[in-house]
C-alpha cells in the first residue's frame, strides 16, 4: 500500500465531475443515463478509499458500498423504463424533445 | 516520493482506464461506442476495489455494473434507435457545462483533497492499519442476524419494487 489516499480521490473526483459534464451538456437521454453511473461508480471508488484508508478492520464500509450498488442497479431499471416508454410515446429520446409539462 | 512497484503500476494503469473510458462517455457520437467506452471505466474501478482489498465489491462491480446495468444500456440504445437522428451530441449550454465540471474539479481538489488528505495533509493519506474484514465478515454483517438484516432485506424490497416498476413502465399498454 503505497499510494497515497488523495490519488484515490483525484482520480475519483475526474471521473464524477466528467460525468457531471456529461449529464449537464449530453442530449441523448441514455447518454445521460450512463453519466449518472459514472457518477455512482466514483463515489464507490470514493467509499471503499475511506474504508480501505480510514477503517479497514471495520466492515461498515463494505457494506455501505454494496448498497450504492443496489442503488445503482434499481436506478438503471427505473431510468431505462422510462426512456422507453418516453420513446414509445414521443418517437424521441432527445431530452429537449420531452416538454409535455412546459408551461 | 512515490515507489514504483507493482501496486503503484496497477494503479496507474487502473486511473488511466477509469478517467480515459470516462472521457469517451461522455465525447463519442456513437452511444453504443459510449457503452462500451463506460465499460472500459468500470473495469478501472473494479481494479481499484481489488487493489483497495475489497476484492467481492470488485466481484460485484464486474456482475452488477458491467453484466446487468451496461448491457441494459446497450439494449436501452439498441430499443430506441438513438444513434440515427442525432445530428448534435450536445446542447447549447455545453460549454458551460464544461466550465461547470472543471470547476468543480478544482474546487474539490484545491479545496477538499489537497489539504486535508494532501502530503503533510490534515488527516494520514497512508492506511490505518493493515488489519483489513474480509469478505466472510461482509456476510455475517449482511445475514448474520445482528447488524445489516435489515437494511439488506429493505434493499431486497426495493430491488423487488424497482423491477416491478421497470416492468409496469415499459409494458406497451396495448397488448
């Protein structure tokens, strides 16, 4: 263990903002969908770096990040429904095309 | 200064594969490309789970991420034909987006990581200490019967309930 905590941290905090990038400035309504798993994965990253680095003897950590993962699998099944059934009604899955609630 | 080593190597290799898939998600044209563009990231993160000894999350992350969520993607991309009509990837305001994330990096590197976890930092940026649970002790937590049944049988439920909704969603109504 010779790598410091902080490149954890960096690495994970360019790959959240990317995805931050990702989620504010894509159209296509799965791309953004796959920002937003980038986005989970490093915080996961984030969440086992502290457990690893902080406290390893203590299980807490593990099992924090196996619900982010939960998290993230009925996140996917949700968003994706949606996005289908928004195509199936408006032939589109460009998010600007979604403005039935536009006032 | 850093040692190169084996772990450090692994790591390198590892955070290249993680920030370089990511910069293809989010840049290329083709979302199919994208997908597996994000696979290639994820599989830099189940990387930094075994060299962080989490080696069943990284187990998990390779099954749940890479298995389920980016294959349901591409059947996501594949279902609604997204690739043909998309003359701009991108919005209007994607500049500013841009700015957004780059800001934000820096925010959180200047101001959170560098000075607390930093060499000579608030906090040790070296482990605890090398006495690290295991995989056996993250089942006993979870079914065990003392610490996490609950939340993990909630877990279940939502799970349960997610796939339901997907379900109930996505069921074209005429049939």
């Amino acid at each position: 263990m010779t790598v410091p905590l902080w490149m954890y941290l960096l690495v994970a905090a360019a790959v959240f903002c990317i995805g931050v990038y990702g989620v504010l400035s894509r159209r296509n309504a799965v791309a953004i969908l796959m920002s937003v798993e980038l986005m989970l994965s490093a915080v996961n990253v984030n969440l086992i770096a502290f457990w690893r680095y902080g406290a390893p003897s203590d299980i807490a950590g593990q099992v924090f990040a196996s619900f982010v993962f939960v998290i993230a699998a009925a996140e996917a099944a949700v968003g994706l429904a949606i996005i289908i059934a928004v195509y199936r009604s408006r032939r589109s899955v460009v998010v600007e095309d979604v403005n039935l609630l536009r006032g | 200064m850093l040692e190169l080593n084996a772990t450090t190597l692994a790591f390198f290799v590892f955070a290249i594969l993680s920030v370089g898939g990511a910069l293809g998600v989010v840049t290329s044209r083709n979302l199919i490309h994208g997908a597996v563009y994000l696979i290639i990231s994820l599989f830099g993160g189940a990387g930094f789970f075994i060299l962080l000894s989490a080696p069943f999350l990284a187990a998990v992350q390779v099954l749940v991420y890479i298995g389920a969520i980016a294959i349901l993607i591409i059947f996501a991309v594949m279902l609604t034909r997204s690739m043909t009509n998309m003359a701009e990837v991108v919005n209007r305001q994607w500049w500013l987006s841009a700015l957004v994330g780059a800001l934000l990096l820096l925010m959180l590197a200047v101001g959170v990581i560098f000075p607390v976890w930093g060499d000579g930092g608030l906090l040790p940026n070296q482990p605890v200490s090398d006495q690290v649970a295991t995989t056996d002790e993250l089942g006993a937590a979870f079914v065990g019967g003392e610490d996490y049944v609950l939340p993990f049988e909630v877990a279940s439920l939502l799970l349960t309930g997610a796939m339901i909704g997907a379900i109930v969603l996505a069921r074209d109504t005429e049939a």
